[in-house]
C-alpha cells in the first residue's frame, strides 16, 4: 500500500557529523590536530570549503582542501587544533547565491550562533561496550516474585500488599506503598528473558532499604532491602548476569535521601553533628525535594557527604562497583537537580566527582543521569558519560506517533500532547543532539517509556486506536529506537504489550503465567528489530545523516567506513522516495520491504506505517 503519487528524489546537501567516517575515532588531547572531513554533492554549486573553529573564544577561519571525489560527492578535509577541553567548530560553504554555514543541525544560509557547532573533546568517551549495548530497566518490585519472597507478616508496616494480578495504583497515597514483591532471586530466575530478547544490559531501579516500592526514598546506602534479599542476592544476581555476558547498573540518589535514611536521623537528632552538613535547612527545618519533607535534599557543599557518598574508594559510588556486588555503572537519579539549590551549583563539580571515582574503581563502568529537560549544560563530556534521553529522543517521537485527536496529557506539561509532522520531530532531535558532543549522543539512553512515563503502548493509542494499528505504531516506533544513534533502553514489560496512563500506573508486573498478558507479536517485533540492529555496525556506531523528512515518513542513513545502513520509517503510507546513484547500487534486505530499482536509482517504497531497513551497496571513498 502506497499514497499514491510520484516517489521524491532524495536532494542531498552537505553532511558532516562526529563519526568515525568523519573524524578520526581515538580522543585527542590538547594540542593535537585533527583531520576532520566534510563531503558536499559534486552537482553543489559549492566554490570552496572552509573551517570555522573557535580559540579561546575568538573565531578563526582557514581554507578545507578537497580530498576526493567519489559516489558523486566531494569530500573536503580540513584540520583542527584542540586548542581547549572543548574545541568548537562548523563549515562556511562559499556559494555564488552567498555563502551557507554547515553545523551540528544542518545547512543554513543565514548566520547562526554557536551553540550548535560541532565539537571535538579532550575528555574520555564511555565505555566501547555501551555503544553495542541493548539496555533493559527492571523495576524490581514488579518484575519477578521468587519463592523465598517475603509476604504477609514479613512485610514492613508502610506496605500494602498486593497480589500479583492487580492493577498497579495509578494515583493518591497507595502508589508508593503498594507492594507486589519482586525481589533479587525472581529477576536471576528469569535472567534468559533477556538474552532471548536481545538485551545485554539490566538496569534496576534502586536497591537499597526504604519505605517505599520505588525505593528513591533510601534509609541506607549500606547494604540491600532484604525485602530485595539482602546484599548475597544482589551479589548472586550480578554473577549469574556476568556468566551470560549480561552487565548490571544500579541506580544511586544523591540528590536526596528519606527521611528514614540514617544520617538525616543523626542530623535531625543534632543539628551540631556532622550528618547535619549533609542537609539544605531552613529557619523552619530542613529542605524537601520539590517540597517534599520525606525527601530530605542533600548539600553537596559538605566535605564529608563527598567522601563518603561520591568522592574516593571508600565511597558509596565506589563500594558497589566492587566485588562481589561489581555493578558495571550507575543511573544517577535527578542528576539535573543534584547539587543545586538556589544560590548553589555544584551539579557539574559532584558529577566530576562521581566519574571520577567511577573511572579509579573500574574504567569500564558507564555513567548516566537522569534528565527530563534539556541536558546540554550538564554534557559537556566530562560528567555524565550520558543521559536518559527524554528531550532528544522519546518526546519527539511521542508526538509523532500520538494518534490523531488524543487528549493524554504531555509528559509534564499541562496541556494535551500533539500529534506533530515529521518535520517537528526531526527539528527536536537535531536541535538537542547539536548541543552536545558526538561523543555523548553516541551514548545517549534512548526510551519509548520508563518506570517514570505512561507505557509506549498506551501513548500510541491503545484503547483508543484498533489493535493492528496499534502493534504498526509499536514497530514503527521500535524501529526509530533501534536504528537510531544511541543505546536503546526497553521498560521491562513494554516488550510483552504492556498498558499504563502514567508512570505509576504503568509499573505493572511481568505476566510469566498470564499468556492472555503476553502479546507475542509485539515480543517478536522487539527481537527481531534488536537482531538487525546487533548485525550492523552502521546502527550501532555509524553516524547519522537527514535524506528526506516528510509529515508521515523519515528517510536517514546511518553509516561507517564499511557500511551504509538506509532507514526508512512511515507513520503512514507515503509517496516514497528515488536515491540517488552516489548513495548506492543496490540493496540488502535487513528489515522490510526489498528496494527495487527504478530509472534513476533506488525506489524506498512507500508502504506505511512500517520500518524498512537496507544495507546498502556504495561505492568506496
């Protein structure tokens, strides 16, 4: 099925990004000079290339030299000395219609500010392992009951227990104190779940003792919940993960802690103690996160809370990443927030401090914060290695696939979210992948939902939409996750079909025994887009270049120097599109639709929705 009309001829522009097809992949170090190359079609009216870089705050331009033509580009190369930590720089395209400047968001023939400009780091990426990566976040309490589960009178008193069918309470007092009784022991039970699916990454909610099912509300960082069980379990859980090439990453608050935590005990008893330095106050008591008194907010200014909570080898920060627990990174929770309140900032020197002593503990650990808002000043590529990529990646593809005339709200806003044309989405995802590093969007957590967000079938249109539009929506959006640049994340559940309005709602249990709860469709749409993202190189570290960008359908190529991957994802049926001969002569079949040819190059069919997915065949540069 087709829209109809004449497929569009791919119109290629001048395309640069911070890929190894691109740049040279090693980290530079101050002082270095880096080939940096730039390709612009052959038919371009493009006289010249030149390099605009920023030193020391004062721009500098210097002349590019054309390298090669091939594929019906040419590639100019020009050089860049990492004169500071972050070297800044973008193309001036020298035009007869006036010239043109070429940064992170595209082609523009008018001036812009730097913001956006490409930029090249001193600073250590993440770890290799986390560009392959398939992330899978488990909330421990709904993911799996073993038989050693704790129920009845072995529950604490703020909880209210709950069978493992029930509904999950979606508002009011019950939400955090609704307990299902997940622990440690029913997650390793079910740890070939993952390795069935695709994932080599688990990503628990937190661990630690607290009074609450969420646990963000810690009464010690010492040990683990034994309602979890206890500190052997984790220990056990992590080994048999590592024995099946699966890492672990935890989740650490140090923002806040509860209000049960042991040192806002000590502190509230005295005032005069040194717990007491670890807390924001107020002439009327101490200062609640957003408010909230449980949630006593910690100030990152006392020396103490640094050593023992972020800074060196006898920190909370260090001590699980060692054996035998050997987490492999954290998730630091409101890492936006963290060491800011009011006149104080801190945000970027405690993150320095935690990457730090994660690096000291174990190179090889990842470390990503929690962002729901524009993360740019907090990327610099320095701190957090990366960031749950709500703003860059699961919000504009929230309001493309939002099925038309929906009244759900936004996430965090108060007003309904929309259904926007391909161009929106397109434009947000540029706009804050431009604003930081390659180095970091190469490592960016992208989601379709978490433990905090309504689950992505609900958000394109279950309930409201039929079922089969429903499970095209899920591929469609699927597709965009696993072809896109970045670490993908799934909630656990999300691969089954699961439902849910809001982040509280959503947090339901696994239906191991439930086969009606089991959408096994939606199960094979997941592995198998995993599986062709795990066969290609290109999706998994290539770079990323805009082809064409329609109301209902996108077109982009992701690519190394030894493959070029072609996307195409439709919300819709299209018009499809013609590529053009550079780009290649012909196809493989990943994921799809096969592309034929036409008169002047490749068709990209245009069925919709559905994802097609092509390795092509390019000539070599």
């Amino acid at each position: 099925m087709t829209a109809g009309g004449t497929a569009r001829p791919v119109r290629l522009d001048a395309h640069h990004d911070g890929s190894v097809r691109h740049v040279p992949d090693a980290t530079p170090r101050l002082g270095d000079v880096v080939p940096v190359r730039v390709r612009v079609p052959q038919d371009a009216p493009t006289r010249a290339v030149h390099l605009r870089t920023v030193r020391d705050g004062e721009p500098h331009v210097t002349p590019a030299r054309l390298d090669v033509t091939a594929g019906g580009e040419r590639w100019y190369v020009a050089e860049v000395e990492v004169h500071n930590p972050v070297t800044s720089y973008r193309f001036l395209l020298d035009e007869p219609g006036g010239y043109r400047w070429l940064n992170g968001r595209g082609v523009h023939a008018r001036d812009v500010p730097d913001a956006a400009d490409f930029r090249l780091t001193v600073h250590t990426p993440a770890p290799a392992w986390a560009r392959d990566a398939v992330v899978y976040q488990v909330f421990p309490d709904r993911f799996a009951r073993s038989a050693d589960a704790p129920a009845g009178s072995g529950l604490p008193d703020w909880a209210e227990p709950a069978d493992w069918d029930d509904e999950p309470v979606g508002s009011g007092p019950s939400t955090p104190r609704q307990l299902f009784g997940g622990d440690l022991r029913g997650i390793e039970e079910r740890l070939d779940h993952l390795r069935q699916l695709g994932a080599d990454v688990l990503y628990l909610t937190p661990f630690f003792p607290a009074r609450s099912n969420h646990r963000y509300d810690a009464s010690t960082f010492e040990h683990v919940d034994p309602l979890l069980g206890g500190d052997e379990a984790l220990a056990s859980l992590v080994a048999q993960a590592h024995r099946r090439g699966v890492r672990v990453m935890g989740d650490l608050t140090t923002n806040h802690t509860g209000d049960a935590h042991e040192w806002f005990r000590r502190a509230a008893a005295d005032r005069g103690s040194v717990e007491a330095s670890f807390y924001h106050w107020t002439d009327a008591g101490h200062v609640g996160w957003l408010g909230h008194a449980s949630l006593p907010k910690l100030d990152h200014r006392a020396p103490a809370l640094a050593d023992r909570l972020v800074r060196g080898q006898d920190s909370v920060v260090a001590r699980w990443l060692r054996e035998p627990f050997a987490l492999d990174g954290w998730r630091i929770d409101v890492a936006n927030m963290t060491g800011r309140y009011r006149d104080v900032d801190l945000t970027h020197e405690v993150a320095r401090a935690i990457r730090a002593t994660v690096a000291a503990q174990n190179p090889d650990a990842l470390l990503v914060g929690e962002h729901f808002h524009d993360a740019s000043r907090d990327l610099t590529g320095d701190t957090w290695h990366a960031a749950m990529n709500y703003t860059g990646f699961t919000r504009p593809v929230w309001t493309w696939l939002t099925p038309p005339g929906s009244t759900a709200p936004m996430l965090g806003l108060p007003v309904p979210r929309p259904r926007r044309p391909g161009g929106a989405m397109v434009g947000a995802m540029r706009d804050f992948d431009a604003l930081v590093p390659w180095q970091v969007t190469a490592h960016q957590w992208n989601m379709l939902g978490s433990h905090d967000t309504p689950r992505l079938r609900t958000t394109v249109g279950a309930g409201v939409r039929p079922e089969g539009e429903v499970d095209a929506a899920v591929e469609v959006a699927v597709g965009l996750l696993m072809t896109y640049p970045g670490t993908p994340m799934i909630f656990a559940g999300d691969e089954v079909g699961a439902t849910g309005d809001n982040g509280e709602h959503a947090r339901v249990t696994m239906p191991w025994d439930r086969p009606e709860r089991w959408h096994s469709r939606t199960f094979e749409t997941y592995r198998s887009l995993i599986a062709v993202r795990r066969a290609s190189a290109a999706l998994r570290r290539g770079g990323l270049r805009w082809l064409l960008v329609e109301d209902d359908a996108v077109l982009y190529l992701r690519e190394t120097p030894e493959e070029s991957v072609l996307v195409a994802v439709a919300r819709a049926p299209w018009s499809g599109a013609v590529l053009p001969e550079g780009l290649g002569a012909g196809a493989t079949t990943l994921h799809g639709p096969d592309l034929r040819r036409g008169g002047d190059g490749l068709l990209v069919p245009g069925q919709g929705p559905g994802v097609g997915v092509w390795r092509l065949d390019r000539p070599a540069v």
